[in-house]
C-alpha cells in the first residue's frame, strides 16, 4: 500500500493476512469517508505480469496508542470485500534498487456507512502465473491464514502479497455490528465492470485464473484504462514483463466518467508526487537488509505531508525527547 500509509515499509510480505502480525500503535489511522468515494494508491517493485489486486475491510481493530494482535480485527477481511479482481498494470516495469522506480497504481474505492476509530484496509496481491505456482490455463483460491474460508474447487493460491494501513471511517454502522458486507453494492456504487456477474468464468470472488487480471493505466495519473484479456503462452512467458505493444489485448475501454477512475478524497493527490519509499515509525531494518522478493509496497512522505496531524512522530523526534526528559 502506498496511500493510506501502511502498517510496514517492508517489501515481500507474503504471510498474510497484513504486512505485520501485531500493530503497536504508532501510526496513527488514516481518515476515509464513508457513504463516498475513496482513492488508493500502491506501489509495485518488482512487477509480476497479470496479478491481481484485492481489497478488504477489516473489524474494529486495537487502541491507536497502545497497539494490538491484528488476530480479531483480521477476521473481517474475508466478510468485507471492497474491491477485487483489480488489473495490473502492464506497463509497470520497475528496478527494485531504484525505489524512485517503483510502479504505482490507483483505484478508486466505494467506502460503505461503516464507523470504526481503527480497522484496517487490507490490500492483497497473487502472483497467479505458472512460475508462482499457479499453471496455464487453471484458476487458485485466496485463503486466509487466519480464517476458516469456504472450500474450492480450485489449489490455494502459493504466493500472495500482503499490506494493511490503519482507516478510521465516519460512518454510522459499527463495524463490529456487519456481520457481512454487500460487495454487490459496492461494485454497482462504482460501475465495476469486472464481476462474477458479468463474467463468472473470469471474476469470481478471491478466484484468481492464470494471469487473467490484465490492464493499461494512464502514465499521469495511475488511474485505469483499458482492461485486457488473460495472457497466454503465445504471446508472452516472461515472469516479470510482457510487452503490452505485443500480448495486450483489449476487452474493455474504461469511460471517463467511470467512479472507479475519478480522483477522490485525501490520496488523490498522491498521483502526481514523486515516487518515495516510505519508512514507518519505529522502522528497523532486519539483518541490514530488506527482502529482494518484492510486490506491494509503502507509502510515499508526499502521502503523510497531506495530513501532517496525522503522522506520528519520527524515530528521530522520540530519541531527542527522551534524551531530554532523561537529562532533566
């Protein structure tokens, strides 16, 4: 995630559900309305041709100031889906070592009447090519590690990236109060053309076909395009490009006044920043070094200069103060 500000600045997060597993409070919850449209934006650093996005709500999650297992709130994400089937972008092409790099992506997300002081935004990234596990021409299913999901008929999907950021959302139904959330509602909100019912073979809910989730984003603004028909063989087998001069196929041009396109709410801006690694509070490189194996990503400092009362305080700040609190 880039925009809200996630949990981690990690990069390769692929247990799941989140970029973490305990969230110590630090960050503070980014606001999105509700009853209204939302952008988001992410960020890809090693691109992986014909992976989709997903979005999901979680329930009320801890206190903002003394941090919390993500265990509870986790379990709403699979009763409260956004968004799915997502394209990626095939003209994303990034260097992992450049981080200026780094691909960024938007969409524009219905947020429901929902009321929470912190739950979690969850994005979900699945590498359904062979190379990660999932062979041409057959489909795999997103299973939540922390969940009981329903049975499929098709293999859980190998290797999925994880990210969640901290939302505050001022609606008027408690979270914690929707046992399951109206997805359909949320799709006709925003005329989203990729669904199980316009076409089941394709979209099913947290069913993922080989390298099916295919699209062109505008190189401005990150916003979506054109949506292509799933890879083949034929045209490309490259794990990490394929030329879309050569394997895109367009099946749908995406209107103008599409909702799911429209520049909306506190990230919007964030389209036109410079691409910035984001560093989380408190953040700590693991064995001086982060993981090469990398998908969705971090937030840009432009996206927390947006709402400056918002961001908490830098590593460096609390150093300085409890040097002075303990030289008094």
């Amino acid at each position: 995630m880039e925009c809200p500000p996630p949990l981690s600045g990690k990069t390769g997060e692929k247990v799941g559900p989140c970029d973490v597993s305990t969230d110590d409070g630090l960050l503070q919850s980014f606001p999105l309305k509700a009853n209204a449209l939302n952008t988001v934006t992410w960020l890809e650093s090693i691109s992986h041709p014909g992976a989709p996005v997903r979005f999901a709500l979680s329930r009320e999650g801890g206190d903002s100031n003394g941090g919390s297992s993500l265990d509870e709130a986790a379990k709403g994400f699979e009763t409260c889906l956004l968004l799915d089937h997502i394209p990626h972008d095939a003209l994303s092409r990034p260097t992992y070592r450049d981080k200026s790099s780094w691909h960024r992506s938007s969409i524009t997300l219905w947020i429901p009447d929902v009321k929470c002081e912190r739950c979690y935004l969850q994005l979900i990234s699945v590498m359904s090519d062979a190379a990660h596990g999932v062979p041409t021409d057959t489909k795999c299913a997103y299973r939540a590690n922390n969940v009981e999901t329903p049975e499929s008929d098709f293999p859980a999907c190998p290797a999925v990236y994880h990210s969640c950021s901290p939302v505050s959302i001022d609606g008027t139904i408690p979270r914690n109060d929707m046992d399951v959330c109206n997805t359909t509602e949320f799709e006709e909100q925003l005329g989203w053309p990729l669904t199980p019912r316009n076409n089941p073979d394709l979209y099913e809910h947290s069913i993922y076909y080989n390298r099916g989730d295919v699209g062109l984003y505008s190189t401005t603004d990150a916003t979506l395009r054109f949506v292509g028909s799933p890879l083949t063989d034929a045209t490309c087998t490259n794990t990490k490009y394929c030329d879309p001069g050569v394997s895109f196929e367009e099946i749908l041009g995406v209107p103008d006044a599409a909702a799911y396109i429209s520049l909306e709410g506190s990230c919007a801006s964030v389209v036109e920043t410079k691409v910035e690694a984001y560093v989380p509070p408190a953040a700590v490189v693991e064995d001086g070094e982060e993981k090469e194996e990398t998908t969705i990503i971090s937030s840009t400092s432009s996206a927390r200069t947006l709402t400056p009362s918002m961001i908490p305080a830098t590593t460096a700040t609390l150093t300085l103060l409890m040097i002075l609190f303990l030289g008094r």
